[in-house]
C-alpha cells in the first residue's frame, strides 16, 4: 500500500509537470513528455480497465459487436485498444505521442498505430474510411472541438466519445451539436464519465 500511494505520488507530481500550459492538443512535445514516465495515465489501474470494459458494452449494445475497421484517436500506449481488438477486424490507433506509439506497439504488434494529429492526416476527408471511429477521454484536449467532431463524423459510419462527466459543461455543447446523438452514463465508485454515439455522415 505505501508502495502504491508512493508512486501515485509520484505519477502526479511528473503529470503536474509535463502538462503545464497544455490546453489543446496541438501541444505535442509536453504531451509526449508526459510518457516519458511509463503509464502516466495509470490506465493499468483497476478504475481506467473498468471504464474499458463498460465503454465496450456500450459500443457492442448501442452500435454493433463487430466491425471490419475501427479507428482509435488517443490511444495512447495501446491498454484500451486491447479491448477494442475485440470488437474489429482491423484497428487503428492515433497519438500525437512518439514514445506512447512505441510502448503500443510492443504491446500490440497485430494493430496499426500511427504519430501524429488526426487534422494532419493524409485520409482525414474521406468519407466512411473506419465503420466506427472511437474518442475516448481526449476531447478535452482539441483546440477546435467542433472541427474535430465534424472530422470524425466523416470519418465513422458510427461515432463514439467518452469524457469525464465533470468536464461536461466544457465539451458537452459541442457534442450534443451532433446529429441524432445519445448518450448514457456509468461510473466506478464517485467517477462518472459520460458516453456519446451517433451516425457518421457515411451512415445518414
């Protein structure tokens, strides 16, 4: 136990660091400083594996349990994308962090995984290129949140987002902006986090 609170103190006080003045994700280089300590996000804990698994019985309930290619933004060092692998053929996954799709890669040397800024991407306009494109926990990140949906919404035949439900009323105007979109809630303990789906322009 002492072992464990030692080194969330440690994760915290790194993170404070790295992701000073980070307010988009156009901030590349303190976003991948982040990384330089394994795991930064603690996404092997318990809460972060939970919110994997009831985010899969969202998209297996409300959109489908198989689909020949999904595009993950945000994927970080690739723990989420272990689940979604259960739900594509095919899985992409997207980080504006070097060393993060490095780690991803080792961890899951079957997925592709690409560097870089969704914008930024040679596919980025074509429409209905993934059956489902996933966002999870990185919205807060995008300097122009509408771009951003409008540039998933062309990319997904269906579309899914996750956010932490307190940072709502930043994100969520944005979000429900979106055609025929749905949402629900689940929790873990007192974290609650928020999902959103709806049709891409492909599927409508």
């Amino acid at each position: 136990m002492a072992k464990e609170k030692a080194e969330q103190i440690v994760r915290r006080t790194w993170m404070k660091y790295a992701l000073r003045g980070v307010r988009q994700n156009d901030a590349h280089d303190r976003l991948d400083l982040a990384y330089k300590m394994p795991d930064p996000w603690h996404m092997a804990s318990e809460q972060e594996q939970t919110r994997f698994v009831e985010t899969c019985a969202i998209i297996e309930r409300e959109l489908g349990d198989r689909f020949e290619s999904l595009l993950e933004i945000g994927c970080g060092e690739g723990h989420q994308t272990v689940h979604l692998t259960d739900l594509a053929e095919r899985v992409t996954g997207l980080d504006v962090s070097e060393t993060a799709i490095e780690r991803a890669r080792r961890r899951l040397p079957e997925a592709e995984f690409l560097v870089g800024d969704l914008a930024m991407q040679p596919w980025v306009t074509e429409r209905g290129r993934y059956d489902l494109v996933t966002a999870c926990e990185v919205i807060y990140y995008m300097s122009d949140m509408p771009g951003f949906l409008r540039s998933i919404d062309e990319l997904g035949r269906s579309c899914l987002v996750t956010y932490f439900a307190p940072a709502a009323r930043k994100v969520e105007a944005h979000i429900m902006a979106m055609p025929d979109v749905k949402t629900t809630t689940f929790r873990y303990g007192d974290v609650e986090w928020v999902a959103a789906w709806w049709q891409g322009a492909a599927s409508r």
